[in-house]
C-alpha cells in the first residue's frame, strides 16, 4: 500500500506553484512486538500505571490519567483587542479552549491557505459563532474575532445560557438518590455502568455510605441537581445534621447509567 502524505499544500514562489506533499519519515507499521505472558498461567502480563506518591492508580485511567501537554497555560489577551485580561488555555480534540475574563469560555482556530486567512471563534455557552475570512495569505485574524466577540457580550443580547436538566441526568439523579436511601449499590446494579465498581466494590460503598449517613442523619434529597451538561451534574443536600455535596457522571451508552459517583459531607 502506497504511503500516504499527512499534509498536501504549494509552494509558491513568484509567479510559480510547486505542489508539495509532508510524509511521515519513520514508520513502525514493520515492526513485530510481543505480548509478555505469564509462564505458568499464560495470561498476559498488564502494566499497571503508578504514582509514585499514592501508588497503583485505579483501574478507571481514563478519570485519572491526563496527558501533559493538556495543562491549561495562562496568556494575556492581546491588548490590541481592548482591556487587559488573563487567559487560560489549552488544546484539545483540534481547538483551542480559552478561558477568558469577559467573554468565559470559548473555541477558536485559525487556518489559511496561499490567498487567504481565516478564523473561527465559538461561544458554546452563547450560543454564538464568529468567522473571519480575509484574502490574505495566512493572514490570523484573531484580533477583530475578539473585538466582535467582546462587542457582542458587552451588548447583553446573548447571555450565557441555562443548562436544562436533561432526561438521562434526572434519571441518573434517581438512582444516585436511591443509593444513598438504600445505603448500598446493590439494588441499582442495572443503573450502574461495567466500569462503576472497578474504583469501589459493594462493601466499600455500604461502609462509606454507612460513615457519612451516620455523620449527617437524615437527606430528604429533594433539591434539584445543577446539570454541568447532558450527562453530568451536581447536587447539595440539607440533612439532619449537616449538608452532603455530590456529583454524578453518565456512561456514553444508550441506556442510562452511571459512571461515576461521588458523596461527600460539606463541613461548616
């Protein structure tokens, strides 16, 4: 099978155009690795992720490990674009994730091609998109999208909106609470995502939930969650004696069910 380029483009010089192709100069696609198994069981032998201060890290990684390059790095918004403020951002899935003192959180790349430049900024939580097209080669055009973005905040006509509670949260929400009322996993097992008890097995949960329901009494558990999303929220509960805060996660299946779930007692 023909090799086959990351990237296509041309070079341009004068009134001339070479096209141009990047191909990846080394390839393991030849090489032959080996599990290593066990001798006398022949099962094979896993790696287990370890921190050098807590120790094995829990079987859902996924939660736990992040990659280094996705730590949020601060920035200060160009000051062409008005006021100074501090930015928070990251890379991740193709965008940039910026955190922005006026504006709150939006998504934003640039692109070009020999004859122009552009740029796109999203406001999820807006509801707004702004693009910027320019016929100038590469041209980054980040600036007007931050003044149109700032401009249209300052305005007051697109707030940020309101997460609405979705179907799957409220769902979740109910086995979340009839947990807690049962002090055990065990009657929501159905509710439960394959991945839920890989961090804490049934009696774990039983003598966790037993410690903090004897440290705060009775949790009538009608107040409504804070949905984050469509398929995590969080939730405060006034109790006897004291206050539990929690926190819920759905698994991206098509049934509804959780993957993680947290309890934990407020103190004053």
């Amino acid at each position: 099978m023909p090799a086959r380029p990351t990237w296509n483009g041309y070079l341009r010089l004068s009134l001339v155009s070479c096209p141009v192709s990047l191909y990846t100069a080394v390839s393991r696609a030849g090489e032959v690795r080996f599990n290593m198994l066990h001798k006398a069981t022949g099962n094979r032998i896993r790696m287990t992720p370890t921190d050098p201060d807590t120790g094995p890290v829990k079987r859902a990684t996924v939660r736990e490990i992040v990659e280094g390059s996705n730590f949020p790095r601060g920035q200060m918004r160009p000051a062409s674009a008005g006021a100074p403020c501090r930015q928070a951002m990251t890379y991740a899935m193709g965008w940039y994730v910026v955190e922005d003192c006026d504006i709150g959180r939006y998504l934003t790349h640039g692109g070009g091609y020999p004859g122009y430049g552009s740029r796109v900024m999203l406001l999820p939580d807006r509801g707004v998109g702004i693009f910027v097209l320019t016929n100038r080669t590469y041209a980054g055009p980040s600036v007007p999208a931050l003044k149109a973005a700032l401009a249209l905040v300052a305005s007051g006509d697109f707030p940020e909106r309101a997460v609405p509670v979705s179907a799957g949260v409220a769902k979740g929400y109910d086995i979340a609470r009839s947990i807690w009322a049962a002090g055990s996993v065990s009657g929501a097992k159905p509710g439960l995502a394959m991945n839920f008890l890989m961090d804490s097995d049934e009696a774990h949960w039983a003598s966790d939930l037993a410690r903090m329901k004897a440290q705060v009494g009775a949790c009538p558990a009608t107040e409504a969650p804070s949905p984050r999303n469509a398929m995590a929220a969080s939730f405060t509960w006034t109790c006897e004696h004291g206050r539990i805060s929690g926190s819920l996660l759905l698994a991206p299946t098509p049934e509804v069910a959780l993957q993680d779930l947290e309890f934990e007692v407020l103190t004053p």
